[in-house]
C-alpha cells in the first residue's frame, strides 16, 4: 500500500486506528505522508494506549531510517521502534534526492536550518539564484509555525517538521513543512471572529491577511503562491483541520478532508 498526498486522506482509516499508527502494510510514503503520520504521532503523544507499528517493507524501513524517523519517535518515547530502525543494517551511502525529516523546537533552530536548504536544492537541480528563492519560501512557511503559534501551542511537542525529496526523473521537488499548533481557524479567528470553516481560514490567510490582529501585514502567503506559480510552474498545497486548498496556475481547489493537528504546506516545484 502507498500513502502518499493525492490519496492519504482516503487511507486515513487504514492507518490512523485509535491511537495506533499502523504502517505494517505500508511499503511507500512521500514527504506529505510522513509529516502527516508525525502530526498523528504528536496528536497521540498523551495517550496511554498509543503505539505505532512499523512497515514490514524493508525498503521503506531503510528509507524511514535514513531520513531519521527514529529519532522522531525516540522523541516522542517509542523507544522500542526508535531503537528497531536504530539497529537496522542497510547499505552505507548518500541520497542527495533526499532532505532528512528534521523537528525544529525553535525559530533560531528552524532559522539555522535554512543555509543547507539553499545547499540542498543546489544539489537538487536548481541554480543558486531559484535555490536561494526556494529557500526563501521554505523560510516563510517555516517562520509562519512560531508566529501564529507562539505561546499557544495546543500541546506539550511545539515547532514545525520539515522533509524534502527531489525526483529526478520528473524534474520535480517536494517539500512539507508540518507543526502541531492550533491551526489556521485558531490562528486567523482573533482578528475575523466570522470565520466558520478551517477552508474559509485558509483561504484567508492565503489572501494575504494574518491573524495577529496588531499586524497590519500578512502578505506571506500570498507571495509564495506568487513565486511558486510565476518562478516553479509550481503548486502550494495547505491542510488545517478539515480544509485542504490547493493552488496552482489553474486556479485555486478547495477540499474538505479528515481532520490534522495543526497545519501542513507543501510546496512542489518543477525545476528545468
């Protein structure tokens, strides 16, 4: 079974069961799919029946270890399966299609982060000039988790997570930023208390409005949208709640899906 960003939210049941994560019949995940099973894990951390089972597909067992999953269940006291994917043997050798899932605590952390990105999408394809502007957009999303959320977090795991993966072969990059905080609805409803719908808070904030009702500018959003289309011929795809908006030079598709903790934005562009 794949789960991956165009089907995970009809698979949800197959794999979110209780407050267990069952990945034993899995044998292939995208970066949305593992952000995506990292905010489930997080919205299970207090539960005293939580558990996780591991895919018994080696080839994806190998890739959850190479773009350090374990340490995100180390993280979150899933030691047995931590040390599971810690003692598995695979072949010693670098992926440069890949950017290994990383759990930011804070802005400084995130902030930091940013200079090996520019490295990455260099790596990836892109010449200096759009690597520093993939950069920039990975910088505003990321940057987006400790502004709405900030002293607000609804629990005890706070930051944003972050995966990247390149396909060569398509000239295609796919990058998830994920945090566990309250949302686009919570974020936006202070300054628009009208806002009924996680989709109407999205589409709000992709606007160009912000939340923070003493700042006047929230035009973030609205730029990414701007250069993913305009420089990537990309798309920039955002889940809160129940509302998933996807947008792209075709214009703008509004979903209701099954609900997440916090927000996910993905950003895949074409590179040439």
């Amino acid at each position: 079974m794949k789960i991956e960003f165009k089907n995970i939210d009809k698979l949800t049941d197959n794999v979110a069961v209780g407050a267990i994560i069952d990945l034993s019949g899995v044998d292939f995940m995208d970066p949305w799919a593992v952000v995506w099973v990292c905010l489930k894990l997080v919205n299970n951390h207090g539960l005293e029946d939580k558990a996780v089972k591991l895919p018994v597909n080696n080839d994806l067992l190998c890739y959850l270890k190479r773009i350090h999953f374990g340490s995100f269940l180390s993280e979150l006291g899933y030691a047995e399966e931590s040390g599971r994917l810690k003692n598995l043997i695979m072949p010693e050798r670098e992926n440069i299609n890949v950017q290994e899932l990383v759990h930011c605590n804070y802005r400084d952390e995130f902030d930091g982060r940013l200079g090996r990105f520019i490295q990455m999408f260099g790596n990836f394809g892109l010449n200096s000039g759009d690597a520093t502007l993939a950069a920039t957009l990975v910088g505003e999303l990321g940057n987006n988790s400790f502004d709405h959320n900030l002293g607000s977090w609804p629990t005890d795991i706070s930051g944003n997570i972050i995966i990247a993966q390149n396909y060569p072969k398509l000239k295609k990059i796919q990058i998830v930023v994920g945090d566990p905080g309250v949302g686009f609805l919570g974020s936006m409803r202070p300054a628009f208390p009208e806002l009924s719908s996680d989709l109407e808070a999205i589409e709000k904030g992709l606007s160009g409005f912000t939340g923070r009702i003493d700042e006047r500018r929230g035009n973030g959003l609205r730029l990414i949208q701007e250069w993913t289309i305009k420089n990537f011929y990309g798309t920039l795809s955002i889940q809160s709640g129940t509302g998933l908006i996807n947008v792209s030079a075709k214009g703008m598709k509004k979903t209701e899906v099954k609900p997440i903790l916090g927000t996910m934005a993905q950003l895949m562009i074409e590179y040439r």
